[in-house]
C-alpha cells in the first residue's frame, strides 16, 4: 500500500521545472513551485515589553533550513509585522528595532532559504481586527466592524471592538510598511509581498463588509485599494533597489455577502501591475468564512480551490505571473493549471509542513504527489494547528508528526484539544 495519493509520474512534469521570471524587478525563480507563507510562531514573545518581541532564534533559522533544501522556486516567510502590536499571533516575527540580535537573525534565515538557489521573500502584514484579544484588545480596522463569528462560530470573545483608522494613522501605517521592507532588504531577502488576503487589515479595506468609510478610503473600489498603491509607492521609494521584488497575495473570492470579488480582484491586479507589482499570488477566504474547500466539483477535479477565478483574474493582466495557493496536491493537477494559462506557478502549504522537500522529489519525478493524511483536507482549522505544530517540531530538531500514522497523529490532536 502506498502513501502516496496518486503514483503515476505526468509525462510533461518538466513543465513544474520551468523558471519564472518577474517583469519588473527581473528576478527569476528557478521552478514554478512556492512555498506558501504560514504562521511560524518561533519568534520571542514578551507581555510587559514589546520591542523584545518578534526576535527570531535558531528553531526559525532551522525551520528555513530545512525549506532551503526543498527544492522551491519561490519561498515565502510567514506573516511579518512592521510594528510590535498589530499581530496575527504571539510569536510572529517582527522587522523593526536596531538590535544587533533581531538583524543578524533574520539575515540567517534569509540566507538559510536561499541555501540552494530559492528565491526568497518576506510576507509583510498588519492584523487589523484580527488581532487576538490578548495580544491587543484594541484593534484597528478600515472601519469599526467586530469580527465576532468565524465558519458560524462565535469567536467574540477572542477579538476586541475595533476602532476606524483616521487618515493619519494610515499614513503611519504605510510608512511601517515601507520600514519593514526596507529591513528586509536588509536581510537578504529578494523582496517583500504584502498579505492583502484571509480578512487582514489591507483585505479589509478591499472588502465592502468590513470597509463602511465614507472618505477617500471607502466607497468606490479605486478608494477601498488606495491603501495598497500607497504602500506600493512608499516601498518603491524606500528601497530604490530595481531589483527588489514587489508581490501582493491577495482574495480572489471571498465567499460571503459583501465580501471582494473576482471582477474586484480582477481590476485590482490590473492597476497593480501598471504600478509596479511583480507577481500575484491569488488566495481566497476569510475567518469569517473559510474558501479552503471545494465549493464546486469543476475545483474538486482541477484540486485547487480557487483556479477557476485564476481565469477570471488573469484576464485583466498582461505580463505579472499569476501564483495559485490552496489545494494542490498531485504534480498533474499542477501542470494541468500551468498548462492551461490560469496560473504560471503552484503554490504548497500544508503538505510541506510534513515534508519538507516535496517539490524536489515532484520535478526529478520521484513522486506524483503529496503524500497522504488522516487529517481531513475538509478541515482547515484542524490542519493549521497540525501544521503549526509540525513547524515548531522542526524548529526543535524533531521529525514532524506523521499525520498518517495514527499513532502518531492522534497524541498530537490530544496535545492541541482536538481530539
């Protein structure tokens, strides 16, 4: 019996192997493949101080390691912050300060990503309202609307009433953007992408249902993305490097009354890529109301959860490469979405959590896809604790659960109160 979801090796894998290269800054990553951002949670925390938080230490320097050898094209950080509070979780990384420490760690875990040729880029995101309650029980939003239910549930309890950014702290945080990349040029990285996906601060400017403005912030669609321009600018002028990659990852759908749309997104990217984005990587959902599952049995046959809005998106960009994230699995259904035009690269999330170096045994042929899990792919929020705790074993020096092997699984569902 094999561990393997599907074993038949496509004819025309070659295609995964192909480079990419970004129009504006001129980069090329040398396969199709991306390692997806997701939250690490290996950086210092402290309560009483906020400047020693968002440190990195040697489980994140290990974690890249072990990605640097994994054969990506394109390796994207987990969710990085440009000030101490707007968290998306304790334990996030943080680029600001001047210690000596912060610099030099983060310099080793860009040059720990890049170890084998992989380009390497820093995701740059703000929580907005959803940030946890104990980390900042006065959040901020685009307006003042509570994130109280996620997937039905009632989460109100663990996220504070936000309150409406004036002008002038939006000013302040597109110059915290602006700063983290700087710092991460610093680094090493080869660019930043903003996260404007999953319902985070700039995800909910886009959105009408969380963006109730009535200034040049909100309303119309050009007023709901101008935050996005002017973090754009303002990265642009802080980094005169033209070799610098700019990246967005933003919603193609996001599945709710109100929520940014396909055609939204569509405009969107077409605007971007005249401003001087690099690349898009397309994503869906929110916490309110999760896209990783198959809505439709057109994506459960094509695997990827949001391709079919890929087509959609695609036509309103000319040169940007398009990235789809969320649902892939077997290197066929990867060539068949490259083959047919709706994306130009593949991204992975949590099937390399567990292993690591998937993408170099999908391109040399290896194997035909990710390997099997008694985690349900139906269950997201089950499958990011898994995750994020297969990512914290690897900073440890241990070998990520084997979600296949019950044994094994099950102590770990214990462990995380799901099972």
């Amino acid at each position: 019996m094999t561990d393997r979801l599907v074993t038949e090796v496509p004819k025309d894998i070659g295609v995964l192997s192909e480079s990419i290269k970004y129009p504006k800054s001129g980069l090329v990553a040398p396969n199709r493949t991306l390692k997806a951002a997701m939250t690490e949670r290996l950086c210092s925390y402290d309560a009483d101080e906020p400047t020693k938080r968002g440190i990195p230490g040697p489980e994140l320097i290990r974690v890249y390691e072990e990605w640097g050898k994994g054969g990506f094209g394109l390796i994207l950080s987990g969710n990085t912050f440009g000030d101490y509070i707007n968290l998306e979780a304790k334990g996030n990384p943080i680029m600001v300060g001047d210690e000596p420490e912060r610099l030099e760690n983060f310099k080793k875990v860009a040059a720990a990503a890049k170890a084998e040729g992989a380009l390497y880029v820093v995701q740059l995101s703000h929580g907005g309202r959803q940030v946890p309650y104990d980390v900042n029980p006065n959040p901020v939003s685009s307006s003042d609307v509570r994130l109280d239910k996620m997937s039905g549930n009632d989460v109100s309890a663990n996220f504070g009433q936000p309150t409406q950014l004036t002008v002038d702290e939006i000013k302040k945080t597109v110059d915290n953007f602006a700063k983290a990349a700087a710092y991460a040029h610093k680094t090493g990285a080869d660019g930043v992408q903003l996260h404007s996906a999953h319902g985070y601060l700039l995800a909910q400017f886009l959105a009408s249902s969380t963006n109730k403005r009535n200034d040049q912030y909100g309303g119309s669609l050009e007023n709901r993305s101008r935050i996005h321009f002017e973090i754009l600018e303002a990265i642009q002028k802080a980094v005169p490097d033209p070799k610098f990659s700019i990246g967005i990852k933003i919603n193609s759908a996001e599945f709710q009354q109100g929520g940014f749309q396909p055609e939204e997104c569509r405009d969107v990217c077409a605007r971007l890529e005249k401003a001087g984005i690099d690349w898009i990587e397309l994503s869906g959902g929110t916490y309110e109301e999760l896209g990783f599952s198959h809505k439709r049995d057109s994506t459960k046959k094509r695997e990827a959860f949001f391709l079919e809005f890929a087509d959609i998106i695609r036509s309103g960009v000319k040169d940007v490469p398009i990235y789809v994230t969320g649902g892939f699995r077997t290197a066929n259904a990867m060539v068949d979405a490259v083959k047919s035009g709706s994306c130009q690269g593949v991204g992975l999330a949590r099937p390399v959590c567990e292993e690591y170096d998937l993408p170099k045994k999908l391109l040399s042929g290896k194997v035909a896809s990710a390997r099997k899990t008694l985690v349900p792919d139906s269950n997201f929020m089950m499958g990011n604790q898994v995750c994020c705790a297969q990512i914290a074993q690897v900073g440890r020096g241990e070998k990520p659960t084997d979600t296949l092997d019950d044994s094994q699984l099950q102590p770990l569902l214990k462990q995380l109160g799901l099972a």
